[in-house]
C-alpha cells in the first residue's frame, strides 16, 4: 500500500511540472539496453 501512496506523490510531482511522459531503460537478457516512453497516464495504471 505504500508503493501506491508513492506513485500517487510522484505522479503530482509530474504533472504539477508538465511531465507527459516518462523515460523506461532496461537491459533485457541479451544485454541490449532498451527504452521505452509511456505516458504518464499508462504508467501510474501499471503500478
């Protein structure tokens, strides 16, 4: 429960900036880094 409080604080702290999108990087298992840009809308549904 906590982790969603925080992505609530988060998520205000975005949008009270004008953030529409997040950055994601990863290195997935073949050692290839990966990025992705979500909006910050679809981010905060996923956690």
């Amino acid at each position: 429960m906590a982790e969603h409080h925080t992505f609530k604080k988060i998520r205000k702290s975005l949008e009270e900036t004008g953030v529409k999108f997040v950055r994601i990087l990863w290195c997935d298992n073949a050692n290839i880094i990966r990025g992705k840009a979500v909006h910050i809308e679809i981010w905060s549904c996923g956690f």
